[in-house]
C-alpha cells in the first residue's frame, strides 16, 4: 500500500467525515485524485464503510458488558453468531482461542436488561455465559496504525 494512501485512510479513521476538499489540502493531492483513492480503496474493501459513532449515554444505553460464550453441548454446531444475530444488544462477536468460543460486546440499559439479554443469549444459543460489567471506557474505537 502506497504511504499516501496510508495517510488517507488514517485521516478518515479519526474524522469519517472529512471532506475531500480538506483531505487534499492535509495529503497535498488535488481534490480529484483523493476522490479516486478513497473510491479505489472502497473497491478493495480497505474501506468498508463509514458510520456515525454514538454516545451510549445519550441514547439510553449506558450499561456495556462482555459476555463470553461456550456451547453446553461441545458436539453442538458452531452456529452461535447467526443464533443471536436478531439480538441488537449485541456491538460486537469476536471468535475467540480459550476456553469460550465468542466473547460478545453488549450495550444495555440496565442490570436488569444485561439479566433479560443474558437469558436470551443462553436460550437462543444453547450456551453458558461468563459475565464482564465494564466500569469505565478511558479509550475505545481508536484508528489502527496504518
């Protein structure tokens, strides 16, 4: 990958937003030839999209917690991740190497809630959880060194 390009993508990874107009000004291209370059690196999947970032807080969801996940029956399917893709709770499903085979990330309203979604998770999937309440986030969704 040229370094321009790694210069870009690192622009979009901490402002989405950028205009073209300011990204050619910071990577001293023409207007034109960035839009070319965040085109080709769309076409490549380089850059999968672009997305507003949420402040849980503000939108009632002020609970985060970790949830890892094994199967009851270890003979069972590996299928969890589309078992419980209806459940909008879950951020994130990361297949892991450990004991657990997924580790979820979940935003909630409430302990009560994270109980619901609990339930909900071991219904649907037919597995045991292991619970991880976040107390804190001092750093989250940070660009990756390009």
């Amino acid at each position: 990958m040229e370094e321009i390009d790694r210069q870009i993508l690192v622009l979009l990874a901490e402002d989405g937003r950028m205009s073209f107009t300011d990204l050619a000004r910071e990577t001293g291209l023409s207007v034109s030839a960035v839009h070319q370059r965040v085109r080709r690196l769309q076409k490549r999947g380089v850059i999968r999209g672009f997305s507003a970032q949420l402040d849980p807080d503000e939108i009632g969801l002020p609970m985060t917690a970790f949830i890892s996940i094994k199967p009851i029956d270890p003979a069972a399917p590996d299928d969890a991740p589309e078992r419980l893709a209806h459940l909008t709770a879950i951020e994130a499903c990361h297949s892991v190497a450990g004991e657990e085979n997924y580790i979820l990330k979940v935003r909630v309203s409430s302990p009560s809630a994270l109980e619901e979604l609990l339930q909900q998770i071991r219904s649907s999937a037919h597995v045991n959880t292991r619970t991880t309440i976040v107390l804190s986030t001092p750093y989250e969704g940070r660009a990756p060194e390009v």
